[in-house]
C-alpha cells in the first residue's frame, strides 16, 4: 500500500494535466480557473510570441514592447477572421445570399 502510494504521488501532476481527472485540490476553486486560463494563454499565444520575439531580431526598427503587442494582436485578428469565416459559411449553408445596403437619402441642395 505504501508503494502504490508514492506511485500515485509521483503520477499526479501527469494525470492532473494530461488525462483531465478532477481532484479535490483543484475542484470548484479559483486555481481550477487560474489553471485553465494559464493553460489557454500559453497554448494560444505561444507560438505567435515566439515569433514576435524574433522579429525585432530582423527588423531594428521594431522595439520588443511593440513586436510583443504585435503578436497578441495577430492572435486576435486570427480570432476575428475565425469568427468571420464561420458566420460567412452558415449563411451559405442557410441560402442567405441577399447583401442589405444602406438607404440613401436626398441631400438638400444648398
């Protein structure tokens, strides 16, 4: 019983992160939601960091603050282009084709 013990001690990171199992420690506390947006934000915007670390590397004129700025807005735009492409192909697949503009109005000759 003591082995299976400290098995379960050694393994408990590894099933914490990588199967998912919910524990007493992390259940419906602030960690699990500190836990979790830690974990979105380095999966999400890691590898546009890592290039934006790089690009003040190539180009001198773009200071690290800035090419740091530039990466997360990437991220974002990607997002919103998510976002676009989505709703664009629900339209499509409803049979929504129709394009509403913008009535115009007669301007008052001065």
């Amino acid at each position: 019983m003591l082995v299976t013990g400290k098995i379960w001690f050694i393994r408990s990171p590894n099933l914490l992160v990588l199967h998912g199992r919910r524990t007493t420690a992390l259940n419906a506390t602030w960690l699990k939601w500190a836990a979790n947006l830690a974990a979105w934000y380095l999966l999400t915007f890691t590898p546009a960091l890592i290039t934006s670390w790089t690009y003040p590397r190539r180009d001198k004129a773009v200071g690290l603050p800035r090419a740091l700025m530039l990466g997360h807005s990437f991220v974002v735009m990607n997002y919103m282009s998510f976002l676009c492409a989505w709703s664009a192909l629900f339209r499509m697949v409803r049979g929504q084709t129709g394009w509403t503009k913008t009535t115009r109005e007669a301007e008052a000759a001065c």
